[in-house]
C-alpha cells in the first residue's frame, strides 16, 4: 500500500475540512451538543469502521470526539485512511 | 463532595478489579475478543453514564477501550467514580 507523506496527505485533505496529518495520521476533532449526540456518532463511525475493516483510534470526553486514522499494516496513511475520513465526512 | 486521594481510593479499589489510581483518576484497559464487543461494550457505558449524568474519558482501539473516571468539578476522585465503575463492571 502505497502510505502518504504531509505533502501528498495536504493535497488529500484540501477535500476533508479540518482534518489534519499529524503524526503519519489523520485526525479531527469533532464536537456535539451533548453526550448522546457524541456517542451516536462514535456508533456511526464504528458500523463505517467494521464495513471497511479498518478501525480508527478514538477519544471521547462528553460532547467531544477525537479521531485518528492511520494504517498499522503499512505503518503510516494510505486511501484506507482517506476513504474511511471520507465516509465519516458524509454522516453530516 | 469528599474527594479520595490514593490511599483512599486504593480502600475502594479493593472491590474493582483491575482499576487503578492514575493522576487524580480511577482508570482501566478493557479487550475485547474484536471491534465489533469493544463497541458495544463503549455503547453500554455511555448508557449508564446518561443515566449517571456522569460521563468518561474514554479511549478505543480496535478491540482495546481504555475508561478514565475523573470528577472535573471537584477535581478529583469522588463517589461518582465508584459507583460508575461499579456499575460498569456488573455489565460483565
């Protein structure tokens, strides 16, 4: 699998508002209303992770979601990362 | 309300499992057999955390969900983090 350094990643993420390559990973930050509205989407984004196989590192503290793709296999960001952002992009 | 400082909250830990005192916390690492538990699991969490208007730090890799009980208004460990994770452990 072909993995993305941060200048190949930036161009990726001109598509992904306000995602960020940090770390050979993608992440966002995301914000709810409330708990529920957070979890709610945390479920989303795991139904989405389970149909790709490929799972994101999650944090969650009440209203806030942090998420972070990266690809263990090929020890940094490939498509597998920016389709699944993608996907996680459309929830909205 | 009365917070607990380590040796206080190791008193209570006594009946927790696996759940130890981190920086004014009471953490533990959850695994599950996949994504599909670890989900499900984070799901029952957040549903007794709503009824607890108490809600988690939370952490999830793949099958790994680490929990991070805290009191952010009295800055420290109090009984709404026992009783949590009290509640937590008899979804086992």
């Amino acid at each position: 699998m072909t993995t993305y350094n941060v200048e190949s990643a930036n161009i990726k993420l001109e598509d992904l508002p306000d995602w960020n390559f940090e770390n050979n990973g993608i992440e966002k930050k995301f914000e709810f209303k409330n708990f529920s509205q957070a979890l709610g989407f945390i479920v989303q984004v795991g139904v989405l992770a389970e149909k790709a196989n490929h799972h994101p590192e999650l944090y969650n503290v009440y209203n806030k979601v942090n998420i972070r793709l990266t690809t263990h296999d090929a020890d940094g960001v490939t498509d597998k990362d920016f389709n699944l952002a993608t996907n996680i992009e459309k929830l909205f």
